[in-house]
C-alpha cells in the first residue's frame, strides 16, 4: 500500500513561510516590534541598529513587560493578547493581532528577549531559529527589550537580495518617521552605530512633523478638519504654493496606524491638480470611520488596508483638502463691503454695466468643480477642472470707425494720408516671397527635440538623453576618482533638510563633492551650498540637491557592491541635473545634447532603461498619408 504523498511541514519551515510574508526586511521587523511597544502602553520608545539592522536591531520599550509565563508564549505562532474572538479581526484597536510577529523574527535570527513588569517579574529568552537556547532570570527595569541580530542567518537567499546599509537604514528610519508622526504623545530615539539620527520629544502633532521633515515645512502647513457622510478626516496639508514635496512626505493613517492607498494618494493629487502641474504636496491625513468601512485583513504585514466604498473615501478626501484650501482663502482675503457702492448705484444693473471688468459678459460665480463617478465598475472618479462659464479676457481697445481703420492698415505714415477704401485701392499689396529654413532641431512642447535625418523624422526626449550624457560623465567621474568642474558661489544658498534627507547626505558626502557640489553645516537642520556644478543653473541648485537625496533611498543596491553603488549615485545626480521637461532650449543647446548623445556608449537608452529617441521613417510616414 502506498504511502500519502501529502504531509504535514515540520514547525521549522512553517515559521520560515510565515516569516518569508510577514518579514520581508529588517524596516519589517523594527515595524513590527515598535507596534508591540505601542500596545504595551510605552511613552518612550528606543531603537538601535548596525549595519542597515542586518547585523543588529535593538528596541527598548518602557512597557507593562511580560511576566515568566508570557515570555515563554510570546515567541509562538499564533500567540497574542490583542484577540479574543473572530470578531475581533474587524474592529481596529491594536496595531498588532496576527500573534506572527516575534515569532516571525525568532525564525530567522538570533533573538534575545529581555522583559518585566511592574511587579518585578522579569526574564530573558535567548533563541537561534525560533528554537529556545537559553533561559534566564535577571534583574530588569518595567519594560521589553527586543534584540535581533544576524537577521536571515539561516535564510541567505533572502539575506543577499537586501539592499545596502545606507537603502535598508533609509527603509527603518522611514517607518520611524511615520510612526512617530501617528504618535506624537510618544517619545522616539533612534541611533544608527554611535551616531544618534532622530529624537521626536512628546507634544503637539505640528511640533513632531517639524521634527520629522523639517520645521520650514511644518510652519507652512494648513490645519485640515473635516467630516462627511461618516468618514472623518483631519491632519495637515500644505498650501498651493508648496512645491518642494516629495513621495516620502505624503503620510496616511487610518485609527492612528500608518497605511498605503494608491487610492487615497490619487485622491491628495487630483485635488491640487487645478493649482499647477509642479505643486508637489505635503500631506498628513488620519482617516477614520465606522469599522466595517475598511478591511486591514489584506496584507499580512497590515501595510495596505481595503475601503467597502472606494469612490465615497476618494471624493471625501478630496473635498476635505478643498474645504482647507477655502478656509484658507477666506481667512487671509479680506471681504470688501460694497454695499454703499451699491446705493449709490440705484441698481445692481447699473453696476453690473459699468463695473465689470473688459473681457466679461456677466458675473463670475463660485462653483464647485463637479465630480463625474462610475459606481459600477468601481473607477476612481475622475473631477473635471473646466470652470462653469467659460470666459476670456481681453484688452481693451478704444471705440473706433472704418476710417480710422483705414488710416491704422493702409495709410503711409509720413503722409498721414487717409486712403479710400473703394475700389482697387482696398487691395492688399502682393505677398514677398520669403525663404524659410527651418533650424536643424527645434523643441516640442518645450520637452522633445525633433529634426530630420536621411531616414525620417528623429524625436529626442530631452530629459532622457541628458540624463545618459550626465551618467557617463558621472560615473567615469566616480571610477577614475576625479572631479567635476563646479562653480563656487558668491552668496551660498541655504537649504532645509529633514532628519533622513541629512542622513542621505552624510553617507555620500565624498561622492558629492566629485560631483561638483560643496554643501556645508550651517546650523540645526540648515545646511548651506557653497559650489554646485558648472553646467547647472542656480535657479535649480536646491531642488536638484533634495531630488538627489531623495533618489538616494529609492535606489538602493547589494551591500558591498561598489560599481552597484556607484551607478546608483551617478544616476541619482544624472537624473537631478539633467533638462527637465518643460524646460526651453537655445538652438545651440539643442545641437550640443545631440552631439555628446550620439558619442555615448549607450545613446539609444537612459540610465533608467527609458528609450532616449524615436525615429519615424519616410515609410511610416507615406503609410500614415496613404502615398
């Protein structure tokens, strides 16, 4: 008789599988275990790492702790105190209720569990594997403390697709960031190796965004307050004139917990779409609605979350920022009173002729951009941003009859000799024959550059090319140890940098300055730029700085890898100082980006692998006409 071919998997690589969901890098465990100290009831939170967390993680918190009899359950699958019944997995009041968490991390690395509690109880756990090693009583203060060290020891497939250090150390401060944002009332400390990097001191919402991403932001911010149809949103955005905004300042919480939503994040820009393309804003939004409007059942490392009604979420999202941009308005325009105006007027008639400005056919009235949905296949709405009553403006022209016309068009002016307009005389003179030659490039939409070659029609995206030429430079820059030209500043520029913004820069301080840029301490989070670039404009010094860091984070490579982490510098700083889409280009210009494109080792692709050029041929373009 044949055995079962199907069985049961060993503990050992059922924790693994578990672990591989819920820990995918060291940012997941320090998640996971500050969300533990929040439920703990802790006021202050420590966390410590080296090496990117790889080779040690540290959180410390002070806690209700765990007694002996807890510390020898809390390393198990499926072992919590936050869940009582089935129920419970749809009412949010924990961060944490999987009980997967620390046994989890205990898979696969060497823990050490330290714990007491106010009582007095205490103890340590020491564990390889998930498998107990060592268990001790020792003295300790209220709280818990957590040490991970050689994470993915015994999974080094997972271990070798890490990113570096400096990437994995952006990803833990990142969830730091966010999670003291949602905890103001919560102290933060958090050291990488010696160095201490953040401290967020209990207080105001305001205060704690100030120490997060900067306090030039914060002062900026406008308060946000708003409910509808039962969802309720409040926090901070940033006005319309705000334009230094990037991915990692856009913050969303549901019940004080940090999530993602695509959705949501569509709904922020598509609300400050009317006020510019370049309006990057910075947002701080904590929703909140009845339980059974959203699922956080849908990620195992509770990290997305579902709405029951996504087009209600977007639209009251949406309205919520608008409703801060009036309040806004309303507070700092004053309201001019003309009612005496009015009287003296007789009538709004009269007033309406006499006091509306050239180019208007009738008054302009306040209305809200209407809202287009599609309930039944779940769309996101799309809002329309074409006002109610289309106008034009135009200036004004003095009342005029034909002959005056007449002397304007075809009088010559040293005669002032008024021309009839009957007859042969109303002919306009012969058209001169004019010779055109179109330049050899000329831009489209101020964003490709086309022109003609032997075989058709070439467009160039400029922005691409440039970034190609700029990564060549760059890197032979970086590999050959030299440095590129810059231009030292008469009056150096200061710039704000956030906590991890600093962080970026100290790491690739050196591999900055072959870059051509010079950027000194000033004070506090101020730094000042003292050089940049010869080829770039001043205009774009501080916004190319903060792209360049913030790319540094995004693209993070293999640890130890130096051509990897080279690329990723070089293109980081390709990518920030390149033209930019939108930007005008003299014919020279022009000619030149075509010239150094066509001489590098790659001119068809950009670092980032986006085509730099397109050709259409005369036959595609015979086939379009139907020659």
């Amino acid at each position: 008789m044949k055995s079962a071919e199907i069985h049961i998997l060993p503990d050992e690589i059922i924790n693994k599988i578990a672990a591989g969901e819920v820990i995918e890098r060291p940012a997941s465990a320090v998640k996971e275990l500050i969300e533990n100290a929040i439920d703990a009831g802790a006021t202050r939170i420590q966390v410590s790492i080296e090496q990117g967390g790889k080779k040690k993680i540290q959180v410390t918190d002070n806690g209700k702790g765990m007694n002996s009899y807890d510390l020898d359950l809390c390393y198990l699958r499926h072992t919590t105190s936050k869940l009582t019944s089935a129920e419970d997995l749809f009412h949010l009041h924990t961060n944490g209720f999987r009980g997967e968490a620390v046994a989890s991390i205990a898979a696969v690395s060497k823990l050490t569990i330290t714990s007491a509690t106010e009582d007095g109880d205490s103890g340590r756990i020491v564990l390889e594997g998930g498998r107990v090693v060592e268990k001790l009583d020792v003295q300790a203060s209220r709280g818990t403390t957590f040490l991970v060290e050689d994470l993915f020891y015994n999974t080094p497939v997972r271990r070798n697709f890490l990113s570096s250090e400096t990437a994995e150390g952006t990803r833990i401060f990142d969830v730091i960031l966010k999670t003291a944002i949602a905890h103001p009332e919560i102290r933060f400390d958090y050291k990488v190796g010696d160095k201490t990097v953040f401290t967020g001191v209990p207080g105001e919402l305001r205060n704690r965004i100030a120490e997060a991403i900067g306090s030039k932001i914060a002062k900026a911010l406008l308060p946000l307050d708003y409910t509808e149809a039962g969802i309720h949103v409040w926090g901070y955005i940033s006005p319309t004139t705000e334009t230094n905004g990037k991915r990692n300042n856009q913050f969303l919480f549901i019940r004080n917990r940090p999530i993602e939503s695509k959705m949501v994040s569509k709904a922020v820009q598509q609300a400050y779409e009317p006020y510019g393309a370049q309006c990057k804003p910075v947002s701080v939004l904590f929703l909140d609605m009845p339980d059974m409007e959203f699922d956080v059942n849908v990620h195992p490392a509770k990290r997305e979350v579902r709405f029951a009604n996504q087009n209600l979420v977007f639209l009251v999202v949406t309205h919520a920022i608008r409703d801060a941009f009036t309040k806004d308005m309303e507070a700092n325009s004053p309201l001019i009173d003309l009612s005496e105006e009015i009287k003296k007027q007789g009538n709004a008639d009269s007033l309406h002729e006499t006091s509306l400005p050239y180019g208007f056919s009738e008054p302009i009235e306040k209305s809200r951009a209407p809202f287009t949905t599609n309930e039944a296949s779940g769309d996101i709405p799309e809002m329309s941003n074409r006002p109610a009553t289309p106008f034009t403006f135009e200036k004004p022209h003095k009342s005029s009859t034909i002959n005056d016309y007449a002397q304007d068009l075809f009088s010559q002016p040293e005669a002032g000799k008024v021309i009839s307009l009957e007859g042969e005389n109303l002919q306009a003179p012969p058209a001169k024959e004019h010779v055109w030659n179109p330049p050899t490039f000329f831009q489209i939409s101020n964003t490709y550059i086309a022109g003609e070659d032997s075989n058709g029609l070439l467009i160039i995206d400029q922005h691409a090319a440039h970034t190609r030429i700029l990564y060549e430079r760059a890197i032979d820059t970086l590999r050959n140890g030299a440095a590129l030209d810059s231009q030292e500043l008469l009056f150096p520029e200061l710039l704000d940098l956030s906590k991890i913004e600093v962080e970026a820069l100290q790491s690739v301080e050196d591999q900055f300055k072959h870059l051509g840029f010079y950027i000194e301490h000033f004070g506090g989070e101020t730094y000042q730029i003292r050089a940049i670039p010869s080829a770039l404009p001043l205009s774009r010094a501080i916004k190319a700085v903060k792209d360049f860091l913030d790319s540094i984070g995004e693209e993070g490579k293999s640890e130890g890898d130096m051509v990897k982490v080279q690329e990723t510098i070089a293109k980081a700083w390709a990518s920030t100082n390149a033209y930019q889409a939108g930007d005008k280009l003299k014919p020279e210009e022009m000619d030149a980006l075509v010239t150094q494109l066509m001489l590098t080792e790659e001119p068809l692709k950009s670092p980032y692998g986006h085509p730099t050029l397109m050709r259409i041929t005369l036959d595609e373009l015979s086939k379009k006409f139907r020659h």
